[in-house]
C-alpha cells in the first residue's frame, strides 16, 4: 500500500515552511463547518471503500460528511498547511510517528471522556491501544495497524533439505550459508537498509528480537548499551554482510519495494518486510514464488524473543473540533462508525481488509469467518495473529524523531559499510538523542 510511508522532515524546519505556506491560508471567522456538517480528511487510500462507507453513515444518521483526500506522500504537509490556517476539520487519519509533535502543537485533541469510543481498547491488541496514547492520554481510534513479519520461500528451503524456517537469528545463519553453498541463491537473505522511512522498522524489528531497546521508558538513549541497546542486532547485522556474506553488501542502498520485487522474483529465500506484503508474494500475477511464500514466527536473538515491530494509523480528532460540544459529539459517531462497529459490526475494518488487505488490530476479527476465508486464499492467519501478540509499538517516537532518525540510519549504514565500528555507530546515535531530547 502506498499510505505506508513518507520522509519525515526535520520538525524546526518543516513547521516553519509550514507557517509560511499556511499564511495564505487563514480563514475569515465564520467559515468553520456548520454543527450539522463533519469534515473528513485522509490520505489517499481505499477511497472507494471511505465514500461507500461514509454514503451508509449519512443514511443512517442524517448528518452531511464533507470529505477530502491527499496522496499520501503530501499528507503531512498538506495537513500541517491547513492546522496552521486553521482550516475546519473535524476527524482526520493520523500515523503513530506525528503523534507527539500533532499533540504538543494542539492541532488534535484526546479523545479519554468518550465512553463510547475508549469501549473499544478491550477488543483492540495492546500496542495499538499504546500507539495512540501521549502523556496518559489516549488520542484516536485504529484505521489499521500492521507489523514488520519475516517471510521464507518454502521451496528454497526444501530443495536445500531444510525442513523447518528458522527459530533464531543464528539459525538463519546456519541455513543461509547451507543455501548459499547449494547455490540456491547467493545472497539469501534480503534486507533493505536503505536511508528511507521505512528503515526505523527494519532496525526496530530487529532490535527487538534481539531483546534491545533504542530508548528506555524513561525516554532516555540506551542503544548504545551492549546489554540492554541495538549493539547485538546492528553487529549480527555488520556480520550477515561482511563476514558470512549472506546479505548483499548493496543492503544499504535497498528500500523497501526494491527489496520486495527481489524476493519477489525468487532471488533469496528469507525476507524482512511488511506483514501485508504477503498477499503479493503469494500473487501469481506479482510474484515468481507465489504459493511458496510463508511467515514463520520473527527470528529470535540470544537473550531476546519473537519480538517485532508494529506501527498504527489512526482516527483522530483535532482541537478545533474538540472545542465545539456539538461538532465534537458527531465527529465521535463518525470516529466510532469507521474505527468501531457500524451496525453492530466492523464493517470498515472487515471492508478494508478482504479488498485491499489492510491490516487490523481488532483482536476479535481474527475469529471472523469473512476475514478467516479471505486471509486463507494467501497465507495463514493462526500466524498473522500469532506474531501480532509480539508486537511493539515503536520506542523512539518523539518531537525530535525526524531528525534522529536521520542521524540513526546514516550511523547503521556506515558500521555496515565498515566505515565505522558498531559500538561508535551507536554511540553517534545515543548522543545525538540525547542532545535533540535536551534541546
């Protein structure tokens, strides 16, 4: 899916580009929606699917939805824009990742005092729940959550006489280089380290397995430490590279579509990539492996788990809308009809995942016969569910994310490049937090 991912922008100088750009935009007094009218924003994706929904929302309730969309690549921009201008929106689609910085600024507002919707985090996998919470307040409603999964090609294990995917991190190794030696694929392992926004997932996913951390909950940079940071993942990672040779040294320059069309096209026999991904792995039209394609349970380190990384895009509610009792009231039904149940059910969530393959954190839809056939024509979902029980939101989501990330992902690649050691690569990366959470 395209609405994945996007740059993030140094935050100093993206809100003053954005406080410029908005001062063309400011509104006469007089022009926010009328109580009856609820305006709608999201980025560009499932629109059909948005306007069906929205279509049976006006039906049943009588209110009037104004909606709009903008390419995902665009979005934050564009809606940085408008909060700046104050444009009026009510309920909005928001990504985990702007959270802190949408919050601090007061361009959303929480949503705790809605019994209505905080009903809703019974059903609803803990780190969803977390991913939308900032200072003890919860801030919006799941749209759709995913994790980063790790996938084999069957096929490639079978005709190197590997009879199960691998447990641990050392066991991929073990059968890497068993792989390699057959000459089944010279580099079966693919990793995408590529300076991109969807780095922070890969080095996450494998942080976590390895029982690491990038910041402790106090917020405070443990990366560095050996027993407690990324050390253990970043050297197995300079390892794969260097000295096994079971990961391309062209890793860094691999993002994430490239990565998928190479195991796509049969050339590794393991991948990390995006749970959803599966459903164009194992599309005969898309994939050279399809029907070989399966997720195993994401590696474990030595001292870690089958943790992985898991990431959220909610509804949220701004301010503006939150300030007005009557606005604030339907745009909580219509938060409920798309991130709850309509009708009694998940229509939205279910909608959103047979036809486009939209990952959901609704625990109970696991159980739904609907959601159970579809995932069964592609993969298996007893796994998808399973590996989403490890998920974690991610640990270094903050106001300052931006900018350290860029530092983090400059500092990853130099150690596997061997223009650096791991330990001074991470201690780049632990100091330059640190200054940016000081400032």
């Amino acid at each position: 899916m395209s609405d994945m991912k996007a740059p993030f922008a140094g935050r100093r100088e993206f809100l003053a580009a954005a406080g410029a750009a908005g001062a063309g935009l400011m509104l006469p007094p007089g022009t926010a929606s009328a109580s009856d009218t609820i305006n709608f924003f999201t980025w560009s994706a499932g629109v059909d699917q948005v306007k069906s929904h929205l279509s049976a929302f006006e039906k049943k309730t009588g209110l009037k939805v104004v909606y709009n969309n903008a390419p995902w690549a665009q979005y934050r921009d564009t809606m940085v824009t408008k909060f700046v201008g104050s444009a009026p929106i009510d309920m909005l689609w928001v990504s985990d990742s702007w959270l802190p910085e949408w919050a601090e600024a007061g361009w959303i507002a929480p949503i705790d005092g809605y019994a209505d919707l905080m009903r809703y985090n019974s059903d609803v996998d803990d780190f969803c729940t977390q991913s939308v919470r900032y200072k003890g307040k919860q801030y919006g409603m799941t749209y759709y959550s995913d994790y980063m999964a790790f996938f084999n090609d069957e096929a490639k294990l079978k005709k190197a006489g590997i009879s199960a995917a691998p447990r641990t991190w050392d066991e991929v190794v073990q059968q890497s280089l068993a792989i390699k030696k057959a000459g089944i694929a010279e580099y079966p392992l693919m990793l995408s380290m590529a300076r991109e926004s969807w780095l922070i997932e890969f080095m996450s996913a494998l942080v976590f397995s390895n029982g690491g951390r990038f910041v402790d909950d106090a917020g405070n940079a443990v990366m560095a430490d050996p027993d407690k940071g990324a050390v253990k993942a970043l050297q197995w990672v300079v390892d794969a590279v260097n000295k096994h040779k079971i990961v391309s040294p062209a890793t860094v320059e691999v993002g994430e579509l490239n990565g998928l069309k190479a195991f796509t096209s049969g050339n590794h026999a393991f991948a990390l990539l995006a749970r959803y991904r599966v459903r164009t792995l194992n599309d005969p039209k898309q994939s050279q492996i399809a029907g070989n394609a399966r997720q195993s349970l994401m590696p474990a380190g030595p001292g870690g788990s089958n943790a992985t990384v898991g990431w959220m895009r909610f509804y949220g509610m701004t301010a503006q809308a939150a300030a007005d009792k009557a606005r604030a009231a339907n745009a909580a039904k219509l938060m409920e009809w798309f991130g709850g149940k309509a009708d009694g059910q998940y229509t939205f969530q279910k909608m959103i995942f047979t036809d486009i393959g939209t990952g959901f954190g609704v625990k109970s839809l696991f159980k739904d016969p609907d959601v159970r056939a579809s995932y069964a024509q592609y993969s298996d979902i007893t796994m998808f569910e399973r590996q989403q029980q490890f998920a974690r939101k991610k640990d270094v989501v903050s106001r300052w994310f931006g900018e350290w990330d860029e530092i983090n992902g400059t500092a990853w690649q130099a150690a596997i490049l061997g223009k650096s050691s791991v330990a001074d690569a991470l201690k780049k990366s632990s100091q330059a937090w640190m200054d940016l959470k000081k400032s």
